[in-house]
C-alpha cells in the first residue's frame, strides 16, 4: 500500500470515531495539558533530552555560527546589537505577537527575517532554510523550560479568534479539523501512533519521518497534505493566526527546543 492509501486508510478509520454533531468551538485547552513527548516512546524521550545524541544540536550549533557571523552591507552579526546569545532567553516565549510596524502578527521567523533586512540590510532567508532554522532552534532554546508569555489581547485578539476558527475548521477531502485529531481524540490510537495533543511547543523539531529539522508550519502544512486539504506558503497570514492559538492552547508547557518527534 502507498504512504498516501496508507494515510488515507488511517484518517479514514479516525473518522470513524468521530462523533457525528459539531465540535463546541470555544476556545479550550485540553485536560490535562500534556506535551507531546509524552505521547513518544522512550527511544525518542531520549534522544530529545539528550544534547549529544539530539541531532537538532546540529542546527542549534549552525545558529551559533550565524549569531556571530556579519552580514548584509552593514556587516553587522546578530551579537552586533544582542550580544550574547544567553542574553535572549525569554524572548521566543513572546511570539508570535502583534506587529506595529507591519499591522499584522510576526513570529520569531519573521523577526530573525526583519531584522535581516532592516538591521543588517542582507536578503532575508528562505522560510524552510538551514539558515532561519538554525538561528530560531539556537533562540528557542534560550528559552527551553519556560511557558509561553504571549498576549491575545488588543491588537492581537482578532489573530487569536481567526487562529481559533482556523482550529476548528474542517478542511480537504477527509472533511477534518485540527480539533477532530487533537482535542478530541488525544490519546487515541492512529494506526501505530497515539495522537498527541497537537502543541507548538518542541518546535522548530528534528522528526525521523523527514530526517531533517522543521518549523511548526512545516508540521501545519504535512497534516494538511494528509487531509488532501490545500497547502499555504509558510508564514502565511492564516498559519501566523493558527500558531498564536496553539501557543495560546499550549497553556503553561514549557518550550522544548530543539523537540524531537517520530
């Protein structure tokens, strides 16, 4: 059976399970918040809480180099106007958050890219580069055991409610929500797997499925290519909404960069 009629046939038989009425659409987190290395085996336990057998260390050590590496026509590093990288933990716990200057919501990708552009005047990286992965994985991990500190409120409400709708949507030809997988049938069996609780935590991860590292929005558009839904450019509006509700969702679990996943 192909990877696709095998993943079809999965979904299929989650469906089954589904109940037939409407999600409530409220925003909630699920109970008790678990993150989802809970959800792994003790193999992939290890290997994420292990920093010499992590492989996203890889990235992490390709940020370290960037963090200190000049670039654009100003010449300037990231340790230029942030000094030492240690000096950023805490950050990554505010984003994504409302942008000002844009009029939109910026994750930490975004503001890595902005200030590429108007700091040191280079060319910002590609979404899914080595690059911006390994500069956000060596920030997150600045932050690695603290709860997000973001704010839905003012400016970023109307992100968070279209975040939420976008959670609650079904989409593609499974007719299938973030919400049917992740806040209904968390625990449950998916083939061999058990779905996870859907959380934004880990990430930027190293999965062994894509034997490289990836952002959230990678992960958004892989379950949507499951569902045979349609696929958005990373660091699209809607996904920068959706992200901000996961962070949201993800209550008080603590940042695990660099994750690692199956």
């Amino acid at each position: 059976m192909s990877r696709f009629r095998r993943i079809r046939a999965l979904l299929a038989a989650a469906l089954a399970i589904v109940p037939a009425a409407m999600w409530a659409q409220d925003a909630v987190r699920p109970a008790p918040l678990k993150s989802g290395i809970e959800f792994t085996g003790a193999e992939v336990r290890a290997l994420q809480n292990d920093e010499f057998a992590n492989p996203g260390m890889l990235w992490v050590s390709r940020g370290s180099a960037l963090w200190d590496q000049p670039a654009g026509s100003e010449r300037r590093s990231c340790a230029t106007c942030h000094g030492a990288v240690a000096g950023m933990k805490s950050v990554a716990t505010r984003y994504p958050q409302y942008d000002a200057g844009s009029g939109g919501l910026i994750n930490l990708e975004g503001r890595i890219q902005q200030c590429r552009e108007r700091r040191q005047n280079a060319a910002p990286f590609k979404y899914e580069s080595e690059e911006l992965l390994g500069l956000t994985t060596l920030i997150r991990m600045q932050s690695q055991g603290l709860p997000p500190a973001i704010n839905v409120d003012g400016p970023a409400r109307a992100h968070f409610e279209r975040g939420r709708a976008i959670y609650y949507k079904r989409v593609g030809q499974m007719n299938l929500s973030c919400a049917n997988c992740h806040q209904d049938n968390w625990g449950k069996k998916l083939g061999p797997e058990t779905i996870s609780q859907g959380h934004g935590n880990p990430y930027p991860i190293y999965r062994l499925e894509w034997q490289t590292m990836g952002s959230l929005h990678r992960r958004f558009r892989s379950c949507l290519s499951g569902v045979r839904a349609e696929m958005l450019p990373q660091g699209s509006p809607e996904y920068l909404d959706l992200e901000l509700y996961l962070a949201w969702r993800s209550g008080d679990l603590p940042i695990e960069a660099p994750g690692v996943r199956r």
